[in-house]
C-alpha cells in the first residue's frame, strides 16, 4: 500500500511559500474572534432595533465561519496544519475585547464597525503579503475582504445621518 505525501507550500509555491501560509494564518485568527465576538454581542444586545440588529449580526457570524474555514483549508492545502486553538485565537487576534453585559444597539454597532474594520486591515495586509506570490490566496483574501467591507458598510450605515 502506497503513501501518498500532502505536497508542502514549497512544492506548490515555491521558496517564497512560507509568507503565504504565514498571511492566512495571521487572518485565521482574527476571523475566528471576529465571529466569536458577533456571536457575544448577539447574546447581550438590547434596544428598539433588536431584531434587524440581531439579524444582521447573525448573517456576519455565517458569513465569517465560512470564511474562516476557507482559511484554514487553504493554510492545508499548502501543506502546513492550519492553528485555530483557542489560545491563539486569544493571543494572536487583531480585534479588541469585547466589553461585558448587555449593550445597546448603537454599541454594538460601533463595535462591530472596529471590528470589521480591524478584520479588513489584516485581510487586506494578506492580500499585499500574497499578491506577488500566489493569486489564489490573493484572491481568496480579496473575497474574504469584499464581504467584510460589505458588513462594514451595512453597520455604518445605521451611524450616519442623511
């Protein structure tokens, strides 16, 4: 019975390999508390526009999930175990805290609008890290940041006046 051997980042990428995995993996876990963080505020929101709100933060926790698992399977398909515990998540997350207890809707608006900012910061920082490199990581990033901007965009929205 014959092995067969998972090529590495090196095989599929060249030397350079190494920077792509380290990008998706430096994204990994900002993505992961980017959904655990909209699931919290999912959990303690309170005010008039409960369910819009709660809604909506249910479609950014489905969307980034998803996101993330493609991060993950990418880091794979390169070869290299993809790290999603939950000690990195917490050391290695770009995103602040997110405070305790019930917040308000325009708390946990201006909440997610950081944190989605700071998602795209780092998804946008793989994309110029892979750009050169790999065109399917850049790409997949570019997805992943299109959507993330798209949620930005939505919870600023509800900030701004006419």
């Amino acid at each position: 019975m014959s092995t067969i051997d998972t090529p590495t980042h090196q095989q599929i990428l060249g030397p350079n390999g190494t920077k792509v995995v380290e990008a998706l993996q430096i994204a990994l876990p900002t993505l992961i508390d980017l959904a655990l963080n909209a699931k919290q505020l999912h959990w303690t929101l309170k005010g008039s526009r409960f369910k819009s709100v709660h809604e909506q933060l249910d479609e950014v926790i489905n969307d980034v999930r998803l996101h993330s698992d493609e991060v993950a399977e990418r880091i794979t398909t390169l070869g290299e175990p993809a790290d999603g515990r939950a000690q990195v998540v917490s050391s290695d997350t770009k995103l602040s805290t997110v405070s305790p207890g019930f917040l308000g809707i325009d708390d946990t608006v201006r909440t997610m609008c950081e944190a989605l900012l700071a998602a795209v910061r780092v998804t946008r920082a793989g994309q110029a890290a892979t750009a050169d490199i790999d065109p399917i990581t850049e790409d997949l990033l570019i997805g992943i940041t299109a959507s993330l901007e798209k949620h930005h965009w939505m919870f600023k929205s509800q900030l701004e006046e006419v």
